[in-house]
C-alpha cells in the first residue's frame, strides 16, 4: 500500500511575494517511510505539502511517485490523502458517514463503504463511534475521524499537516502512538508536517528541515541532532551553539 516519492527542485512563489515561499527543495521518502517536514512558521512546510497533493501548483520542479511524475494530475487521483490541523469534517453527518463519504462518492455500495469504515473506526479505535454526530466528538476524536477518513481512501502516501498540535500534549502522545499503529498495520508513506522538533524525532525517521523557503538538511532524525550540517540546523534542533 505503500509508494516512493521523490521531490526534485520543487520551487513555489506566490503572487506578489519577493521571495520564494519553497526553493528548490529536494528530497526522496521510501516507501513505507515517514518523513516529517520540520521547521518554523512561514518556512514552507505546508506549501511543500500541499505541492505534493496536488492543492498548490509548483512553478518549476517535479514530484514522482513510484517515479511517475504527478503534473496535472488532479489530487484525488494522485494516490495519496491529507489530514490538515483542523479536521474539517461533515457536520450534517454521522461519525461514519464521514469515514465512509469518499468511497460512497466513488461508486462503491453504500454497505459495503460502510463495513470497511467500521473497520477503519476499530483502527483508530472508535468502535462503537460510527452512528454518533461528529458534533458530539472532542477534538481527539474529531482527529481520530479524519484520519480514519483519509485511510478508507486507502492512500499510498499519507500527508499529514500538524494534525496534533491543536491537541494537549497527553492527547498527543496517544495520536502518536495511533500513527504507529496505523504504520505498523497498512504501511502507507507518510510525510507528516510540524513545527515540533520532539513530535519529529518521536514519529519520524528522517526529518526534512526547512528555514525561509530553504532545505537545511535531509537526514536521519538523530544526525540532525549529532551532525548539523550548519549552525542554522544546530539551532533548530536546540542545540547549544
Ligand atoms: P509553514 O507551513 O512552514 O508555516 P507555508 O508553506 O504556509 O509555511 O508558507 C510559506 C510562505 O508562503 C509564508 O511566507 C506564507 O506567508 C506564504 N504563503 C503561504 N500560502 C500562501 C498563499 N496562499 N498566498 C500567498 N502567500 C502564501
Ligand atoms: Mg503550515
């Protein structure tokens, strides 16, 4: 289920800036890799993201999957599914008629769509969910829904932007563990943003840090740590410099 990415000199200016809001990045993710995408507000993250499914359009760069290049390729059919910080869910449905929505839209029998979601809810553990208005959920929960929701698209690549920094730190801890559990059982490629350097270094194992549009370093999350290959990363990272 899972896929390779490769982002090649991916560069983004918005009209009207001066300067690039991502340049000429490049990195590759394996499949079945989780990369997260570090670095501060304004750094670029969520427009490399958003390049990659397909909701920002690059100026110049490619990005491949299993080395097929995705230009033009509208986002529901490039493979992947993205869950944002906000969850953005179906008011007017229940708890599985969100997870069940897409593959209902798609074509695919409504029971069917709905027996799958059942699963996807078990998952990310809420059994028992399914016929509750997402109205009624808290916000872990609310997270839980959206990821259970991105998954039933079955995703090759799973992007994900800072879909736990809205949560307290303990709610935290046990998305992460979800995340694991979620890798562990379908083994999607995930690319997951955040402006948390511990969030990065508990989930991912290798982490792309970004600073001003700019890649400082692709690496493993500990050598980023050990061998910064710039004071500008050493700082980042919060070491003492
Ligand atoms: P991050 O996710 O790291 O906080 P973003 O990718 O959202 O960073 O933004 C990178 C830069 O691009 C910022 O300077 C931001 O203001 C700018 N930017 C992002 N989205 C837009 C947009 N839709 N229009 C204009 N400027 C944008
Ligand atoms: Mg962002």
């Amino acid at each position: 289920m899972s896929a390779s990415l490769r982002i090649d000199a991916l560069t983004k200016t918005f009209e009207g800036a001066s300067t690039p809001a991502v340049d000429a990045i490049s990195f590759d993710v394996a499949p079945g890799e989780c990369l997260a995408v570090l670095g501060p507000s304004g750094s670029g993250k969520s427009t490399v993201l958003r390049s990659i499914a397909g909701l920002d359009v690059p100026d110049s760069g490619r990005i491949l999957v299993d080395g097929a290049d995705v230009a033009g390729v509208a986002p529901e059919r490039r493979g992947m599914a993205m869950v944002f910080q906000r969850p953005l869910l179906f008011p007017h449905l229940s708890v599985l008629d969100n997870v069940a929505f897409a593959a209902t839209v798609a074509g695919q029998p409504r029971r069917e769509a709905r027996a799958d979601a059942e699963q996807f809810l078990a998952l990310v553990q809420l059994e028992g969910f399914g016929a509750r208005p997402v109205t009624a959920l808290s916000g872990g929960q609310e997270q839980r829904v959206a990821l259970a929701r991105a998954l039933a698209a079955r995703p090759r690549v799973l992007l994900l932007d800072e879909p736990f920094s809205a949560l307290d730190p303990e709610l935290r801890l046990d998305m992460h563990d979800l995340l694991a559990r979620i890798r562990a059982q379908l083994n999607p490629t995930v690319v997951m943003v955040t402006h948390d350097r511990d969030e990065a270094a508990t989930v991912a194992d290798k982490v792309a840090l970004l600073q001003g549009g700019h890649l400082l370093q692709h690496d493993a999350v500990e050598r980023l740590y050990t061998r910064p290959r710039s004071l500008a990363v050493a700082r980042l990272m919060g070491g003492r410099v």
